[in-house]
C-alpha cells in the first residue's frame, strides 16, 4: 500500500474507499450501519456520501423499515453512472467490451489486428472505444478509462509490457501509446492479474480477505490477492505457473525452455495431443472433445483425465504455497467440462496441504477476460492511488 502522508485530503480519500468498499461487499447499506461497521463517523459519512452522491458514484435508495421502528435510507454503489473499457489482447485479435461499475456487459466486439505490433494494438484499442461509446450512446465523461490485460509480465505502476514471448514485446510503454490515441487513462496487466481483480471486486473472492486464482486456456497462470493487493512480485511475474518444468526434456514452450506446464497442458497442447492419435481433417475444439468424452471415446477421456490432474497438482502447489481463502478456477479450459475439471479439483483437493481452501469454477464466455481487464480500470475506485 502506499504510504500517504497524514492531512485532510489523506483523510477524506480513506474515508471515501472505506465506504465504497464496504457497499461493495455488502450492498444496500443504511448510513447507520455504515458508520458501526466501519468506524467512521456520522458526519464523515454524510461529507464523503454527499461528494460521492454529486458525483453519481453511489446512489440512494428507497427508505426501508428498520424492524419495525423507523424507515431507514440506504446508499449502494451507482453501478450504472460509470462505465470502462475491457480489452483482452489475442495473437491476430483483440476482444473489447464495455462494461458499467460492476462489470456488467453493456456492448462487446471483436476486431483484428496484428499484437506484435504494438502501435497496432493502441490504434485498434481506440478504434474499438469510439465505436463501442458510439454504438452504445454511452457519454465519455463518465468512462473511468481502459484496461488492457494480455500475456506477459508488465510494470502495472508505469503501464509498461516488460516482457511477452507471445508477442515479441519487450519495453513496450503501452498504456501511454493507447492513452496519447484514446485521450484517458489506461491500465495494464497480465490477463491473469485482471482476472483476478474482477474475482476479488464483484465475484466469488468479494467476502474473502485472500483469494487465489488458476487459470489456464492459450496459457497457464496463477494470480493471488491479500487485503485487496496483488502480489505482484519484483518484476510483474509472480504467478507464472504455467513455466513450471513438469516433463523433463517435454515439448519446447514459447519462452524458450524444455518441458513447461503451458507447453504439455495447455488448451492447444491437449487438442494437439488428441490429434496425434486420432488424426482428421477436420479441427477439433474443447467442446467437441469434451463430447467425446462424455460419448466415452477412451483416448479423450485419458487425455482430459491426464490433463486435469497435471493442472490440479499445479493449483494445489500454489494454494499450499500461499494458503487462500478462496481460490477460483477459469479460463477457456473450462470448456472442456466434467472430464477434465473433476480430477482437477479432486487432485487440487487431495494434494493442497491446506485444506480449507474455498473452490469455484468460474464458467467461461467470450467476455470473461475483457471483463476482467476493465476490472483494472474499475479498480481505481477501490484503492488507494498510486
């Protein structure tokens, strides 16, 4: 967290992320309860509800009856008087959705671009803006900014990719190249990271003070949240999980090295392995082997049986390793369905030596990952500034 020095200004910014948080946790929430739960007095509650109220950041609802003896008004978040811009960085495309302040979709597309070129990337990234803002008659002065969350480690603090092998990045200053183009503010980070931002904002890590997150799809990784701060390590990498060595001597992964988790586990690496003994013609994707499975095709159902307590024992590493409260499961490997994700969770739960652990399999759309990466623009109304 950083440190802020102790005057007015420094109070009223506590204040304000104390009650924004606490309605995010909680809902609907009289100003009474507020001030008991979180310390806060009543006329600090009535300054920051009154600044935030005129900035159509929280709202005012309905009176209640407070058990039958008086009615009592209650502030919520104004999910609906913000909005920000999601956009998930692929190979040949990029997936931008708009969303309101609790990442809720409002209007999504997809265009092509080519992501080694990073003046590529800010030019589609405004493009999509203007046309999303456009086609949803959305206003610009309530958009909170943009997030970009893509592979790679990345300096979130300066906007800056530090590394994608994916996409031969290196240095890249891409928040600055979208934000000098799309004229606002933009966030960046590993689309693990976002992912997880969104759990800990609005999904199933809201309640829990950790919370871990297992992803794995085009990629693996792992991201882990304590008291609202992800871990984010010197360089951006913590949680790169994926680049654990678990063949000796495996198939080469795209950064280079023999035998990584991604190179053998991965989405394309389990299509690639039932390809090589049932060989076609046509393509096959996570759904239609996932059928198979079900229909009881055996190399199917050996290979997602492998494949999901490879992954299990990879997620029960990082849960033992970091003891959260909760830990969610997603990404595009979801799809592969009951075949793949039960040995993974019973792997994951047999192995984690701690065994409270909370788990959830978040249920993957197109979405999910855009959503996750507006989550780090959304992001900016719960902490405290960099």
């Amino acid at each position: 967290m950083p440190s802020l020095k102790g005057n007015q200004s420094t109070s009223r910014t506590l204040n304000r992320l104390l009650l924004l948080n606490h309605l995010r946790r909680h809902g609907p929430t009289a100003r009474s309860d507020i001030a008991a739960a979180t310390g806060l007095s009543p006329a600090a509650i009535s300054y920051v509800s009154s600044e935030l109220l005129e900035q159509q950041v929280i709202a005012e609802l309905d009176a209640v009856a407070d058990g039958g003896r008086r009615r009592m008004t209650r502030l919520d978040l104004n999910y609906a008087g913000h909005v920000a811009l999601g956009v998930k960085l692929m190979e040949r495309s990029l997936r931008a959705t708009l969303v309101d302040l609790g990442t809720n979709v409002i209007d999504t597309l997809t265009a092509d671009v080519d992501a080694r070129s990073p003046a590529a990337v800010a030019r589609a990234t405004a493009d999509a803006l203007a046309d999303l803002l456009e086609r949803s008659g959305e206003r610009r002065q309530r958009l909170i900014g943009i997030g970009l969350a893509m592979p790679g480690q990345h300096d979130a603090e300066r906007g800056v990719c530090l590394r994608c092998d994916r996409f031969g990045w290196k240095d890249v200053p891409i928040a600055a190249l979208i934000a000098d183009l799309a004229g606002v503010p933009v966030w960046v980070d590993n689309d693990v990271n976002a992912f997880a931002l969104a759990e800990h904002l609005f999904g199933a890590g809201r309640q829990a003070s950790s919370l871990a997150v297992f992803s794995f799809g085009r990629g693996i990784g792992a991201a882990m949240i304590v008291d609202g701060q992800l871990l984010r390590g010197r360089y951006g990498g913590a949680g790169e999980i994926g680049h654990l060595t678990v063949v000796e001597g495996g198939p080469r992964c795209e950064c280079g090295r023999l035998g990584c988790l991604e190179a053998v586990t991965s989405l394309p690496a389990i299509l690639n392995a039932y390809g090589i003994v049932r060989p076609s013609d046509r393509s096959i994707d996570p759904a239609a082997l996932a059928a198979l499975a079900g229909e009881g095709d055996p190399v199917a159902r050996e290979i997602l049986d492998t494949a999901g307590r490879r992954l299990g024992a990879a997620a029960a590493t990082f849960a033992s390793l970091f003891d959260p409260e909760t830990m969610v499961i997603g990404g595009e490997g979801v799809l592969f369905g009951p075949a793949l994700l039960d040995p993974l969770v019973a792997t994951l739960k047999e192995k984690n030596f701690q065994r409270n652990t909370e788990v959830f399999v978040e249920f993957w759309n197109d979405d999910a990952w855009a959503r996750g990466a507006a989550a780090l623009a959304i992001d900016s109304f719960f902490s405290l500034p960099s």
